[in-house]
C-alpha cells in the first residue's frame, strides 16, 4: 500500500518541486485540469504588467518598432520550437488552433492536386474534423474527407490520399500515437502529415525534425500555461517553407506590410502564415509563460509526468478496485500526460470532486478526465486527490442531483 508519507518523501527529493512555487494555485485546491488550461505563472504576471505599464502605457504607438511587439510571433515561435523539436524560424504563434489547422489543411491540400482524401481520426477532437470539412469543401476540387478508425490507417493509405490529419494524444483517453512511425507510412504512399500536438505540447518531448514531419500546431493555453483564449502555435518544416501558401494571407504576413501593396507577396518563412495585428497582451502572457522552460528539460517534465501517472493509476486501482475503467493506456510509449476514467456518473462525479476542491473535468460520454502537470503537482497532491474520489465514492455525493445539472464548460 502506497502511503502518504511515502508520497512526501518522493517531494522531498523531487528536483522539480522548487518549479511550483511560480504558479498561483489557491488554497485547498488540487488541479488536474493544466490540460485543459494552464494556470498563472509569475511570469505571465510579470510580462504582461510590464506591456501593460511600460510598453503600452508609455510608449503606445512607439511600442510596434521601440518594444518589438512586431517580432512577437516569430520571437515566441522561436522559444516554442525547441519544446517540439523544431528548428528556428520553423514555429510561428498566431489565431488559434482551429484556425491554424485551417491554414496548414487549405495549403496542403493545394500541394497535392492530383489526390483527393484528407484521413483523419474518426474520434478527433471535433473542431478538428469541423475544419478539415470545411477546408476540403474549399479546395476547388472535390475532396473528401474521410474520419477512419485510426487502427486502420495502414489500410487506408493509398495513391488518392493528399493529407493526414491526426491528434497526437486523444482528448478522451489520453492515448498517445507514434509520430515518427506514422508519419513515415503516410509519407511511403505520398501523402503529407499534419499533427495536432494541442495535449502533447509542453508536456511530452516531441522531435518534428527526427521524425520528418511536414506540419504541426498546437494550443498555448493547455500545458504550455499561457492563458484562456491564448494565441496558438504553427509549424512548418523548413523545406515546405517558401512552397506552402498560406490560403488566409493578410497584410501582417505580406513581405512588406506597411508598403501597402494591393497584391498579396509571402513574407519569407513561417512568417507567411500570420494574418492579422498579433494579439499583443496575449502574446505577452505566452511569453511570460514560456520563461520556466528554460529551467527545465522535457524529458525531467516527462520523467516525473509518468511518476505522476503511474501513481495516480496505481492508486486508484488500490484504493476503489473495479469502480472505473482505466481507459488511458498503462504502457508509457502510449500515455501522455492525463489519465482518463470510464464511469456511467462520470459528470456527476467530477462535479463532486471539484465541490471538494479537486479539480478535473467530464468529457462526454461517461470519461472523467485528470491532467498532471509536472511543472507544479506534487505526489501528495496525486495522493490527496485519490483519497478525495475515495470520499465522494463513499459518501455517494456524486447521486446528489445538484451534480447532475450540465454546465456549458464541462
Ligand atoms: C485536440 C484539439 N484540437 C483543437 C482544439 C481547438 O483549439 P482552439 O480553441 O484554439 O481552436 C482543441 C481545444 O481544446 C483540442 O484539444
């Protein structure tokens, strides 16, 4: 049996733990929901005070050229792109994630004109389905795209295939795909691979360069603690660069925005993909939230982010034996950095433990959904939060009706 001792001493020798003490996290509350958003770290109050106060306040208009706000997605591309394996000037930050994945789709689909597929996984997140929909209706030709049962994708490979378009950890189960080997089969039949790293980035090591990956973007506010809403990042590999068009162009991406030419010419680079004015205060937030990773590698954030998991899983297979289905898998090649459990009063449920201060969340159907982010949970927090599920098991506070009652955000 696991004890809670024995979970204090394994913080006291953690070499991350001094990390937490950059977060606000209130009092009596456990978070397991930084995959779903981040919290606040001191750096994010820290930046964004500072563009409040100085850069905006003070140098207004000036602040474009004097503060560098124009460099700022390309700036923060560069911090972002080592965390994926990228290469300077292969990351860009703008929009959001829906919208990236817009671009990134739209300007594949016009490299392959002879094919016309788009595979993706039949369970990915919904937004990404909706986009790829709506950008293959865009196409100018008939293009089809085709929501597959994702152990099926050997055998859906083929000469009519343009793009893939894969999660790299599911939503739902936290399960986590093989980028390098998948990529490598959809590149043997021709066609071209965009990940979407939104529940990866910042919490598993990935290598975009090693496993020759043509595309990839991901969110900014989950594990990367950048804020609600917070701007997204693209990749494009270096050689795409330059033959990928961007199918949104606007004059922030335009070679020389303030020449005001009425046609369209692609800044050089990744640059090509931002549209609009960058979103300067939530840019500043990202920046801010992406100073801790250079005290950190990914793979000290990975070490202890399966810790943290196989604590969790093993708690829980001790403490209410046979009460959930422990959906995320146990082999770590494919865990990312959330377990997932299957109930039949998953939202109730979840419901209750928030009342009782830990916080995770429901994904419909019947998941219960738990993130843990290494840069500031501790094993007593694992713990802690376990004997908490065990309370509200218990007690049977999950039938209360109050719990029933969907809110908007589950
Ligand atoms: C896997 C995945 N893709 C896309 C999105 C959509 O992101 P955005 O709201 O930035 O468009 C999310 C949001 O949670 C996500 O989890």
């Amino acid at each position: 049996m696991t004890t809670r001792d024995d979970c204090r001493r394994r913080d006291e020798s953690d070499e991350l733990a001094p990390l937490r003490d950059w977060f606000t996290l209130p009092e009596g509350v456990i978070y397991l929901d930084g995959n779903s958003l981040g919290p606040v770290s001191r750096g994010v109050r820290r930046r964004v005070n500072e563009v409040l106060d100085h850069e905006w306040a003070t140098g207004l208009v000036r602040s474009w050229n004097s503060a560098g706000w124009m460099e700022m997605p390309s700036r923060l591309g560069d911090q972002i792109a080592p965390l994926i394996g990228a290469r300077p000037g292969e990351v860009v930050v703008a929009d959001s994630l829906t919208i990236l994945l817009a671009k990134l789709i739209g300007g594949a689909l016009a490299l392959r004109p002879e094919r016309h597929v788009v595979l993706t996984d039949a369970v990915n997140f919904h937004s990404d389905l909706y986009i790829a929909r709506a950008m293959a209706a865009r196409a100018g030709r008939p293009v089809e795209v085709r929501a597959i049962d994702r152990a099926d994708l050997a055998g859906e490979l083929g000469p009519e295939v343009a793009l893939v378009l894969l999660t790299h950890v599911d939503f739902r189960t936290g399960e986590m795909l093989d980028v390098a080997g998948l990529t490598a089969a959809v590149h043997a039949c021709g066609a071209l691979m965009l990940w979407d790293f939104a529940h990866s980035a910042g919490a598993v090591p990935l290598d975009v360069t090693g496993a020759h990956v043509d595309f990839a973007a991901g969110c900014g506010y989950k594990y990367l603690n950048a804020g609600p809403g917070s701007p997204a990042f693209l990749y494009v590999r270096r050689s795409w660069q330059g033959v990928l068009e961007n199918p949104l162009p606007g004059w922030l991406g335009h070679a020389r925005p303030f020449d005001f030419e009425p046609t369209y010419e692609p800044a050089p680079g990744v640059r090509t993909f931002v549209t609009s004015s960058p979103s300067v205060l939530a840019l500043a937030a990202m920046e801010g939230a992406l100073e801790i990773f250079s005290y950190v590698s990914l793979d000290q954030l990975r070490t202890k982010s399966l810790a943290l998991t196989d604590l969790f899983i093993d708690l829980i297979a001790e403490r209410v034996p046979g009460v959930f289905e422990i959906v995320t898998p146990r082999d770590h090649a494919r865990r990312a950095s959330q377990v997932s459990l299957r109930h039949p009063e998953s939202y109730a449920f979840v419901q209750a433990l928030i009342e009782r201060g830990v916080i995770g969340d429901f994904r419909d159907p019947d998941i219960s959904r738990f993130g843990f982010a290494p840069l500031y949970l501790r094993y007593v927090d694992v713990y802690d939060a376990v004997e908490q599920m065990v309370a509200v098991l218990e007690g049977e506070e999950h039938r209360v009706a109050r719990f029933a009652v969907r809110n908007p955000v589950t």
